[in-house]
C-alpha cells in the first residue's frame, strides 16, 4: 500500500494488485513453514509458533491448500497479462527454491543473503511499480535502499537466532558460514548504517516528514541488535509494536488520502 500511497494510485486493479501480493506473501511464509518444520520441532517457540510442527499435515493436502491459495491470489496479478503471468512464475519459482529442496536456498552460503534481500522486502514494491508501469524517482530508489538493508538485517538476525538450531539439523547458511562472531558485526555495521541512511534522506528532504514517523518509530528495535548475542531472540516487545503502528499509521495516510 506504501507504493499506492506515495504514487496516489488506487485505482481497483492497483489494490487487488496489493492483496495479491499480500496473499502471495503469506503463502511463501506458509511453505517455508512447511518446509521447515522438522528444524522448528527441535525450539520449543518455533514449534509453537508453525503450525505444521504441531498439525498433521499430509503432502497431498499441502499440495491441494498450495494450489488453492495460488487460484485464489492469482487474478490480481494475471489482470496484467503476460507480465503478471511471468511476474507470477517468477514468484511461485523463489518460494520454492527458497524453502523447498533440493535447492533450498535459504541454506546456500552466498545464495541465501542476497535471495533474501531482493525478493523479501524490496520486491514487492518493485513488482507494483513495474506492474502498473509507475515512475521511479529518488524517493523509490531511497526506499528500496532501505527495504535491502531491512532484508539483510532481518535474515542475520534470525540465521543468528537459529545458530544452535541449524547447527543441530546440519543447517548451513550464510552466518554459520561466516562464523556468529563476524555475523553479529556485519548485522551491527549495517543496522546503523541503516538508521544513518534513513536519518541523512529525511533531513536532506527527499524522505517527507509524514513518512518519517514509521522509520524513526523502528529505531529502537533497530539498534537493540548493538546488544544482540548470537542465539538471543528478537525483542517482540520491541518489533510488534512498530508493526501495528506502521499498519494503523499508513491505514490512516491511506483514509485522508482518499475520502479527504
């Protein structure tokens, strides 16, 4: 929606577009569930967060709850033709190689990162100015900056959550690669590389002040990391209410917009 918002573009085919893609996230975030769900058996907060951990799920109806989902989700973005036919592909294509074997990428040194950083947090926002043939100024390219940073900081920080766990299943990724130690100094040096990042586009002007309330409310859990251990858990406390805010505050950016 931040894509709508900042291009004033909420046409019916731009908001089915959005909670195409929002169900199309969801989706992959059930099926790296799914695909993970013997690694979160071995963390009792894992577990009890992945619902295939707990529920008896057979393939074959996986399989069908996939498929159904994806008919579902789909019309948002095959409205554009061939470019969210091949656009959908492409989506169906990462999920899958990113939490299922035998490619699993999620645990290839070196594929896992920068996987995650393109198409995590940064892609969708680039398939929604793509899809509905939206131009770019330095605003987006600034917002991309920051959604990359966010991706890789995300993805250091659970790899270093999971260490022990990984380690245990035979697990490989990027940070058991690396060593924790160096991991650890990576995700600090680009978690306040992040806050400058952030801070030095909104006081040049090319962040607008009506934006910056959502970056500067994730400070504080961005840089709790500078305290972070490897194998400590992420401040809930601190990452659930930004969260809610960033939903209700752009809930109601979305609301003056359009009825004001």
């Amino acid at each position: 929606m931040g894509v709508l918002l900042l291009h004033d573009t909420f046409s019916a085919s731009a908001v089915l577009l959005v909670f195409s893609l929002a169900g199309g996230y969801w989706l992959a975030f059930a099926l790296n569930d799914y695909f993970d769900q013997e690694v979160d058996r071995l963390d009792e907060r894992k577990k009890g967060r992945n619902f295939f951990s707990i529920t008896d799920v057979t393939v074959g109806s996986a399989a069908r709850g996939f498929l159904a989902a994806s008919l579902i989700i789909a019309p948002g973005m095959l409205q554009f033709g061939w470019q969210g036919f091949w656009a959908s592909a492409l989506c169906v294509f990462v999920m899958w190689a990113y939490s299922a074997p035998p490619l699993r990428f999620k645990s290839r040194p070196g594929l896992d990162l920068p996987i995650h950083a393109l198409f995590v947090e940064t892609f969708p926002y680039v398939l929604v100015m793509y899809l509905l043939n939206l131009g770019w100024d330095q605003l987006d390219y600034v917002i991309l900056g920051l959604g990359v940073m966010a991706s890789v900081t995300a993805q250091l920080e659970q790899q270093l959550r999971d260490v022990e766990i990984d380690q245990q299943h035979g697990e490989v990724t990027f940070t058991l690669w690396l060593g924790a130690d160096k991991a650890l100094i990576l995700l600090k040096a680009v978690s306040v590389l992040m806050v400058v990042y952030g801070v030095g586009f909104m006081f040049a002007g090319v962040i607008p002040l009506w934006i910056a309330p959502i970056g500067l409310a994730a400070v504080p859990a961005v840089l709790s990391r500078l305290f972070r251990r490897p194998g400590q858990p992420r401040p809930e406390h601190l990452i659930r209410p930004v969260a809610y805010f960033g939903i209700v505050y752009i809930a109601i950016l979305i609301g003056w917009r359009v009825f004001a």
